[in-house]
C-alpha cells in the first residue's frame, strides 16, 4: 500500500526566534551586570587586604634580615610614593631621609596593583609610606590601611609599633573613611 512521505519540516530555528531569545539574553546580563561588577570590586579588595598583609610582612622580613631600615609605600609606577595602596607598592631601602622618591638602586621590590577605579586603600594620616627599623620594629604610630570598593569599607590593614600586622574584614555596610 502506497503512504504518502510526510513533509519534512525544517530543523533549527527561525530569524524570529533567534533575534528573541539574543534579546532576552541581552536583558538578562543587563540587569546582572552590576551586581557582578559589585561582587569583582569586592573580591579585588579582599585579595589586595590580603597582599598588603604579605608586603608588609615582606618588608619587615627584608629589613630583620637585612639588619637595615626598610620602607614600603604607595606606587603607581615604580620609581616614587603615591597616595593610593590599591595602585602598587614599592619596597625600597631608607637611607634616613624622608624622601618620597627613593634612588634606582635602593628598589628592592615593586609590584603593581590594580587599575579598578573603584577599589582604593588610603592610609591613616594620609601617610605616604611606612618605615620598618633594622629589629623590625615600625617606628611612630600604628599604620591603618582602610581598603574600599565603590565607597564602601571593606576591610582595614593595621600595623602596630612593634610591627605585626593584622587584617580585618568589615562586616555590614559602613561608608569609606576617605
């Protein structure tokens, strides 16, 4: 007995179809972008509360081990002190003078930080740099490095005289000190 073939029907989508559900798509990571540039912001500032925590114990190390003052400070590019922690660091020998842009050869390390506009860490007292003595010991008052993103306090970074360092993590919402 003779059946007639059944049409067979297009596999696949239509224009239509496709452009739609691009859209929905589009829509859907529209309206997830922000929380997930709020959380990335977050996260960087977590692991720059954790690397401050590292270059400080570094410096301290280089300069018991050394039996030499050591500094560490803000840098942006490498070669003098800035103001923001969340940019760089650099770790550098102190020679006794207070000077902000140290010579080439007294560099002894010098990491880059982020270019996220929205992470930053300022130090207490606006100081520029903190120094550690040839025992170890950080001279002057206790350092405090409050880390941020999008103007809210993330987390702080203090180091006491004798020169231990400790982080904290903020919990809840409290606005930037800076």
């Amino acid at each position: 007995m003779y059946r007639p073939a059944r049409p067979v029907r297009p596999r696949g989508w239509t224009l239509l179809e496709l452009v739609s559900a691009l859209v929905i798509v589009g829509v859907l990571c529209a309206i997830a972008l922000p929380s997930l540039a709020s959380g990335l912001s977050r996260l960087r500032a977590d692991m720059l509360r954790m690397q401050l925590v590292s270059v400080f114990n570094s410096a301290r190390s280089t300069a018991i081990t050394r039996h030499a003052a050591v500094a560490v400070c803000p840098s942006e590019e490498g070669r003098q002190c800035g103001g923001d922690w969340s940019r760089g660091w650099l770790i550098h020998l102190d020679r006794g003078a207070s000077t902000l842009s140290p010579a080439p050869e007294d560099v002894l390390q010098y990491r880059q930080g982020y270019h996220d506009t929205s992470v930053s860490a300022r130090s207490s007292q606006e100081r520029r740099r903190l120094r550690f003595q040839a025992d170890g010991r950080s001279g002057g008052s206790p350092l405090t490095v409050a880390i941020c993103a999008r103007a809210q306090l993330q987390g702080e970074v203090v180091v006491n005289n004798v020169g231990r360092t400790r982080a904290t993590r903020q919990r809840g919402s409290v606005a930037c000190p800076h």
